[in-house]
C-alpha cells in the first residue's frame, strides 16, 4: 500500500491577473496573496503571462520580495524571450536572493495574442519548439561550461551562463500536458506535465515510470458541510451570459487540446459530477474545473488524484486568505485518505 506525506505533494497557488485589480491596489494585492500562500505552505505561486497582463518576472520580482520561502512559477511562452533570456532571469534571481524559481512552459496562449506576434507555429510543432527551448535553458543552468545547441529553432555556441546557478536552486519546470504532443514534450524534457483533469474516477495517469511527474489544475471550494461549500460557489460564480458566449468564441478559435475536452465532457456529461463543477469555466470565469462539497468530499476527489499519480497540484487565485486555509483542510484530510 502507498504511502503519503506532505513533502511528496507540491501545492501551488496563482497570483491576481493586474487586468482584473485597479492600477493602484494590484501591487498590494499581489504581496497579500503570495504572504496568504506562503503561511498556507504552499511550494510556488503560479504567474501567468500574456498580451494583455503585466509582465511575470517583475510580478515574481514583487512576490520574491515581500516572502521568504514562496516560489514564484513562471508562465513562459516562447514567442515573449530567448531561452538565454528566460535561463539569465533564473540565475539572477539566484544570484540576488538566493531564491529557487520554478518555469511553467507554455506551447501555445490566446490565439489572437500568437496572431499579433505573427507566431504561426501549428500545435504540434509548438511543442517541438518548446523541447529545444527547455532543453537550451536546463543546459544553460546545470554548468558553468560554455554550451553549444542546435536544432530546429534555435541554435546557440559556446554560450555561457553568468552567473553559474548553484546546483540547489535548480528550477522545478513544469509544462501542459493534455495533448499527446504535450505528454511527450514534458517526458522529452523531465517536465512535470499539467493536466486540467477529468473527475478523479475518469482520470488515469500517464505516468510510466517513477521518473515522470504529473500534476493537475484544479479549483476548490470546501467547507465543513456540503450545504455550505455550494452556497459559497454558488456566490462566487453566478451565471454570466456574456462569459458563456466568450467561451463559447473562445472554443471556435482556440486549437487547445484540455480546452476542447472539457468543453465536449459539459456536453456529455453537464457542469456537475458530484463534486466536480465546470460551471465556472463554461462561464469563462476561470480556465480550470473545481471541486465543491465538504472537506471529506473534496478531499477524497483529491486523495484519487493522488493514488493515481498526480502529484502537483496549481490551484486557481484565492480569492481570501481563508479560502487557502479551506483548501489546506483538504489536502490535510486527502494526504490520510490517499494511502487507504
């Protein structure tokens, strides 16, 4: 019978988008969401990037600042900085606050932000793309040698990383993997691959060896009662028919694989699978599926997760300081269950 602890479990929480806060409070919000994850005990703190939000390394500049042991995690998309870039930023941040970072490589983004950067990469080749990209980063942070590559898309000689990232604070790297493309990039680079997932008895891992990483993407809202955590959902997600028809514009233009599959199980199944809840996606308000219900009911979402592989978990942004504390009760009661 497995076994589980909290040092095998890695719990990231997600920073506030500045597109959704006013200019002058959005700062103060980004430090008070990193200090909430921190005392959570959650590993990392995911930052998103794309056209229409700040940029993520002056977010992480902030979020380094103002915590002591939180990771930030780096949305990267290629299209945005070389990999030299990307790997100098790790190093740097090494260098001035002894701090482990962790990379969330990213294959593709909003279809009209790829348009406006003239990147028409097709889906798949977009993962090739990010091998050799990832690839040229973890080469650049593991020696104080000078590094030569080339490939497809990049080439680099005898290009060398100044300053040497210590061994320690190697980045943890993570990277979608709900297409087959995705899965095999995230394998090709020792990546752990992301999922948006399917309810807990759906779900089987990939994973092929005790090597491979996996994760999930998920939302959760839990109370002591059933009763409650549905009322407090219901609250924070009503029904919004705008967001519905942007999701539904979002699902004609948008070539992603998870998209495209949670949107096929709404029509299949519906929004609810007893604690498994995509009303807040198909009313684009969030991008991933939640689990609503006690704290025994979600936990025991969570625990299945677990037994089948899953090991990282990127929560959606907390809304309250007490709903991290919601989401630690859970993780407390699945890391008992897990093992049964």
């Amino acid at each position: 019978m497995p076994t589980f602890d909290r040092s095998q479990i890695e719990i990231f929480s997600t920073t506030p988008q500045s597109k959704d806060f006013p200019r002058d409070i959005y700062v103060q919000q980004v430090i008070n969401v990193a200090r909430w994850s921190e005392q959570a005990g959650c590993t990392a703190i995911l930052v998103y990037t794309d056209n229409s939000i700040v940029d993520p390394w002056l977010v992480s500049d902030i979020i380094l600042q103002n915590t002591k042991s939180l990771c930030p995690l780096v949305a990267i998309q290629p299209v945005y900085m070389h990999p030299y870039s990307v790997a100098k930023m790790v190093a740097s941040f090494a260098h001035l606050y002894g701090r482990r970072m962790y990379l969330n490589m990213v294959a593709g983004g909003f279809k009209n932000d790829l348009a406006a950067l003239n990147d028409t990469t097709p889906h798949d080749e977009r993962y090739t793309r990010l091998i050799e990209y990832t690839t040229i980063i973890k080469l650049l942070l593991s020696t104080a040698a000078p590094v030569s590559f080339e490939g497809k898309f990049y080439k680099i000689d005898n290009l060398r990383m100044t300053p040497p990232l210590p061994p320690e604070l190697f980045p943890g790297i993570l990277m979608s993997g709900s297409s087959d493309a995705g899965l095999a990039a995230a394998r090709a680079v020792g990546a752990t691959a992301v999922k948006y997932p399917k309810p807990a008895k759906d779900t089987e891992s990939n994973i092929e060896s005790e090597t491979e990483k996996s994760g999930v993407r998920v939302g959760i809202v839990a109370r002591p009662t059933s009763e409650e955590a549905w009322r407090v959902a219901n609250e924070r997600f009503p029904g919004d028919r705008k967001g519905q028809l942007a999701h539904q514009m979002a699902m004609r233009v948008s070539d992603s694989v998870w998209h495209k599959q949670l949107s096929e199980m709404i029509k299949e199944t519906g929004e609810v699978q007893g604690v498994y809840w995509m009303w807040p996606f198909q009313n684009y308000q969030t991008f991933c599926p939640y689990l609503v219900g006690s704290y025994e009911q979600v936990a025991d979402e969570v625990a299945r997760y677990m037994r089948n592989g899953f090991k990282s978990f990127i929560l959606d942004i907390p809304p309250s300081q007490e709903e991290l504390t919601h989401s630690q009760a859970v993780f407390d009661h699945a890391l008992k269950g897990a093992a049964t």
